[in-house]
C-alpha cells in the first residue's frame, strides 16, 4: 500500500523535474538565438528537413480533409435547404480548428518524432558530449535551429492546411456536388472574420509549434542514452505532443471562442 | 549546389506559406469588403433592433451602401440609438430618407435598408434619419397571431 503512494509520489515529482528542465531548456534556447544569426544555414537546413518534408503529407492530408468535410457538410446542410453555406462551414472549421490541430499532430507524427530520434541517438552515441568537449554548446549547434525551425514551420504548415483545405472543399463542392461557386465564396467571406478566425487560428499554431518542438528537443537531449531509452523518447514525443496540442486547443479555443466567460 | 537547392527550397515553402495567408485573408475572409472608403455617419433610433449585430449591412435597393458601426441604447427616450457607416460613394441621399430593419432569409441576419425621400437637401455626417421602422420579432407576431384567433373564437 505504501510502495503506491510512493510510486505515485515519484511519478510526480519526476515529471514535475522533467517540466523543469523543460523550462531552462526553452529559456537557454531563447537566449542563444542571437547567436544564431551568424550561422542561419544551419536554421536553413533544419527548415528545409522539418517544414519542406512535411508539406508533401500536409498538401495531401489538407486535400482529403478539405472534402471529406465538404461532404459531411454537405449531406448535413442540404436536410435544411442550407448548402449555400457550405463554403462557409469548410472555411470555418478549417481555420479555427482543424488547420492548426491536424498541422501540429502531423508535423509531431512527421518531424518531432525524427527530432527526438535524432537527437537521442546523438546523445547515445556521446556526440553531444564530444561537442562539449570541443566547447561547442551542442544546446545552440544541434537544438536551437532544429527548435527554431519547429516554431517557424508549424504557421506556415497551418496556414497551408487551411488554404488547401479550402481549395479541396471548393473542389468537391462546385465541381462534384454542384454548389453555385459564387454563392459558395460569398457566404464563406460573409461569415469569416479576419482577426477573429484567421488570425486566432495561427495564434493557435504558434503555440502548437512552439510545444511541439520544445518537447521534441527536450525529449531526445534528456533521453536515457540507451537504444531503449531513444526509443521510448520517440515514443513519448509522439504521444505527449499530440495530448498537448488536443489539450490546449481546447482552452485556447475557450479563451478565443467563448463569449460566455473570461 | 545542395546548399543552394536547400535555400531555393525553403524560400519557396515561405513564400508559399505567406501567399496562402494571402488566400485565407482575400478570398477566405472578408478583410477586403470591410473597409469603407472615407465613410461619414449617420444614426437612427429604432424602437426595438431586434437581432442587429455591429458590422451589419446598410443597403438601398438592395445595394450595400455602408455598415451598422456602433449600436447603444438611448437612456432619455429608451430606444435603441444606432450609428451606421455610410461610404462617401453615396453621398447624395435625402434627408428624410427612412430607415427600417429586416432579415435576409426566414432566419437569416438582419440588416439596414434605407428607403430614399423626396427632399433636395442631402444627409451629411453627424445627421439622425426620423423615420424608422423597428424589426419584426417573430415572437411578437405569432403572439398577436394567437390572441386574434382566440379573441375570434370567444366571439362565435
């Protein structure tokens, strides 16, 4: 009975440390960035393997979303004689929702999980301390562009879910469902608000961005550094950074949505 | 030359980015239709605004001719005091043009349609229109609807 509460008591306190180390972690991160613009190709380089590779599974993910909430919509819509605002409807849960969050679970599937990976092997194999050894602070050679470029690749990526979403949308509904493609833009700029739902939804995906990436370096730097140990970092980037983006959509959306409190 | 090709690529991948944020702000969004070039304006107070929202369309003959900007209620006469945007496009409108609120649709968003006047003189900034006509609340008619029926009723 006691070894449980013991346990639990371990457990806490060990993922209390762990955000802690998170946390110095971001905060030698931010302080190095000056530093960084001496050597942007390194920042170049990262951006090109965590956003350029991603695009391919974000353009196509998009694509199918895009339609497949037309259709939904669609057959929904019709029941009330209100296919005419099925632009809208796409175009709404797009940019609030579903841009930012399924750009933030992909790029955490398809990048943070290499991230980890990367960096936890280089840790296992000692070449992060071979790095110190030489006094190069690995936290700015390997983290930060890697960071860096998490932070500037997660927008972009939302924004271009939501813009190929769109386009997908369009597609299924004028050319396959037979919605007038004038009415099917002019109920969706009626209804969609720049500040409110454009913009909060890359607010969102900044923040996905920046704790995505911050979890995905800070996973594979503090890895055990054995192969079961890399592994089970990949592991718990993966999972954590997709519970974290589901969680805080959810109380951004409650800070930025809701009328009602706050 | 791979150095090059990882900097063309990521330039790309950023512009991209940028131009659909372009996308999702011109044609997605309404930024561009909702800027009023050189707007004056003009209130109107109605008895009861019914659903009006801040942003909503002032139209003539069908026309989008200005938004709703500011709605508050006017404690001396207890009315609800709306101040509307209208673009200086459509400056000539008379002066004792009317102003009544009705709802696109059965269920649709309810806007300001302007009804033109006879006289010479034209509104200007700062001038409140005296004629209006409160929005039709739906709950209100399906009440008196009721009552007359009821009323007939205890006649026969």
């Amino acid at each position: 009975m006691i070894s449980v509460i013991r346990k639990t008591g371990e457990f806490s306190l060990s993922i209390l440390a762990a955000t802690g180390r998170a946390a110095l972690l971001l905060l030698q991160l931010v302080v190095n960035i000056p530093l960084l613009a001496r050597r942007h190709e390194l920042l170049l380089e990262q951006l090109y393997r965590v956003g350029v590779l991603t695009l391919p599974i974000i353009v196509v993910a998009a694509l199918f979303v895009g339609m497949v909430l037309a259709l939904q919509g669609y057959n929904t819509l019709i029941d009330f004689g209100a296919e005419s605002s099925l632009g809208l409807l796409v175009a709404l849960s797009l940019c609030r929702e579903l841009g930012p969050v399924l750009a933030g679970l992909l790029f955490a599937g398809r990048a943070g999980a290499a991230l980890t990976a990367e960096i936890g092997l280089m840790k296992a194999t000692e070449q992060l301390a071979g790095m110190e050894m030489m006094a190069v602070d690995p936290v700015w050679r390997i983290l930060l562009p890697r960071f860096l470029a998490g932070v500037i690749s997660v927008p972009l990526l939302a924004i271009l879910f939501s813009a190929i979403g769109v386009i997908g949308g369009y597609f299924l509904g004028v050319s396959v469902l037979g919605i007038d493609q004038g009415v099917f833009w002019s109920a969706m700029q009626q209804g969609v608000d720049f500040q409110q739902d454009v913009m909060n939804g890359i607010y969102k995906s900044f923040v996905f961005g920046l704790l995505i990436s911050l979890l995905a370096v800070f996973m594979g730097y503090d890895a055990s550094a054995t192969p079961a140990g890399v592994a089970a970092a990949t592991t718990q980037t993966v999972v954590l950074s997709s519970l974290i983006v589901l969680a805080m959509d959810f109380s951004l959306t409650s800070m930025m949505f809701s009328r009602v409190m706050f | 030359m791979k150095r090059q090709f990882v900097e063309i690529v990521v330039g790309v991948f950023v512009i991209a980015g940028f131009v659909g944020l372009l996308f999702l702000s011109f044609s997605v969004s309404n930024l561009n239709s909702d800027a009023i070039s050189d707007p004056y304006q003009v209130s109107a107070r109605f008895d009861n605004i019914g659903g009006l929202k801040v942003g909503a369309p002032v139209t003539m003959a069908g026309v989008t001719i200005g938004r709703v900007r500011k709605i508050a209620l006017d404690t001396d006469s207890y009315q609800a005091n709306i101040v509307m945007d209208i673009s200086d496009e459509y400056s000539k409108l008379p002066v004792d043009s009317s102003a009544s609120i009705y709802t696109q649709g059965l269920l649709g968003e309810q806007f300001v349609s302007l009804e033109p006047g006879g006289e010479q003189r034209y509104l200007k900034e700062g001038d409140r229109l005296r004629l209006t006509q409160s929005a039709v609340i739906l709950e209100n008619l399906i009440g008196q609807l009721l009552f007359n029926n009821s009323a007939k009723g205890a006649k026969q």
